[in-house]
C-alpha cells in the first residue's frame, strides 16, 4: 500500500472514530492526517510526512483550543445565566444567618441559600445570583459578582 493511500485510512479511520465520540479535536488531527498525505502524494520520504502530519495536527488542536477557550470565556455558566434559570433575579428574605447559610423561603418551599460574597451576608431582602444544585447564592440587587 503506498504512503498517500495509508495516510487516507488513517484520516478515514480519524474521522470514523470522530463521528462516535463528537470531538472536534479528532477532526483537527485528520487536517494533519490530510497534509501527511499531501506530502506523500508529493513523493517526499516518510519521515517527512510524518513531522509534517504532527505540527500541522498539533497546531490545528492548539488553535482550535485556544479559539473555544476565548470563546467560552465570555460565556456566563448556565447556573448564573438568567436566560436558562429564570429564579435569577428574584428576590428573597433572609430572616438570619448561621455558619454562613441560611433557609429562605422561595417559591412555597425551604431553600438553602449562600451568600454570594462575604459582604452579602445580610439579612433582609437579596436577590438570586445563581442556583448550585438545590443551593440558591444570594447577593445584593445592584452587585455583579
């Protein structure tokens, strides 16, 4: 079998494998996959190909981590994020804390609550900043923690 047709069924292989998983770093690696070949098919040795197939996939992942990770950092966490946990927002009543929790009364039921940041643990009246688990963190109106 030639080098460019073994590349081939690496790529194929990669993108088979992709397909099960869902990881687009697999696609990444077959860009590599496809330049080993490219070079295969333009009769340079294998080593070659080889070192050619590894920075290109190398650097494909390295590139599209780091694209997803700037993406994601502007991204709130859905556990914060008003548009999917529609509570954020609304206000509850703190009558006390003890140990830096407290119960809240909140949609007919006991809740547990945690202050947001150490300044928030006020009583009266404060707003849902997110939900951990069956956990609601509470801070002040105006604040963006």
């Amino acid at each position: 079998m030639s080098d460019t047709a073994s590349w081939l069924v690496v790529l194929f292989a990669l993108l088979a494998i992709e397909i099960f998983t869902g990881t687009y770093y697999l696609l990444m690696l077959s860009v590599g996959a496809i330049a080993a070949a490219l070079c295969a098919l333009a009769g340079l040795e294998l080593m070659i190909q080889i070192i050619v197939g590894s920075v290109v996939g190398l650097t494909a992942v390295i590139l599209f981590h780091r694209i997803r990770m700037r993406q994601r950092a502007g991204q709130v966490h859905s556990s914060s994020n008003p548009d999917v946990v529609l509570d954020i927002g609304q206000e509850v009543r703190v009558a006390g804390w003890k140990h830096g929790h407290a119960r809240v009364e909140y949609r007919g039921s006991q809740w547990d609550a945690i202050p947001e940041s150490e300044g928030d643990d006020q009583t009266g009246a404060l707003v849902i900043k997110a939900i951990r688990g069956s956990t609601l963190v509470l801070g002040r109106a105006g604040s963006t923690n």
